[in-house]
C-alpha cells in the first residue's frame, strides 16, 4: 500500500478539517493560501465547487492571504 493511501483522510475528516479553517478563519479575519490549497487538493473537488468554497470564504469576509502578500504585512508591521 502507497503512502498515499495510508495517510488518505476520509471524507468526513476533510469536511472537518475545512469547518477548523474556516473557524480559524473567522478568528483571524485570513486563512493562508497554501493552507486551503493544501487541504483542497486532498478534497478532490471539481472546480465549480472549489470555486464555491472560495465564494463562503468571502462571503463571510475571510481573506485568502498568498505568501507575498503575508510578507508585505510582516514588512508593514516593522514599521510601527
């Protein structure tokens, strides 16, 4: 059996794993990029749906932060 395989979460788990981000995400107003397209490629979804996923995100005013832009505000946050 494949490495893969062994580590594969169910579905449930990932739906769970997803509600944690999106909590998280609440708390913090962000989630990062790599951390929702990490958990999304393991989800298996059509682009329609992650598409959908993306539109909860902002509908509930959660920014998806892409590393550059983390950077600029560890820059920013220098500054004060």
């Amino acid at each position: 059996m494949s490495n893969a395989k062994k580590n594969a979460k169910s579905p449930e788990e990932l739906q769970a794993a997803l509600q944690s981000l999106i909590a998280q995400g609440r708390k913090d107003g962000m989630v990062r990029s790599e951390d929702l397209n990490a958990l999304l490629e393991k989800m298996d979804l059509s682009p329609e749906k992650i598409e959908e996923i993306y539109d909860r995100f902002d509908a509930m005013n959660i920014q998806i932060i892409s590393p550059e832009l983390e950077l600029d505000l560890d820059d920013d946050l220098d500054l004060v």
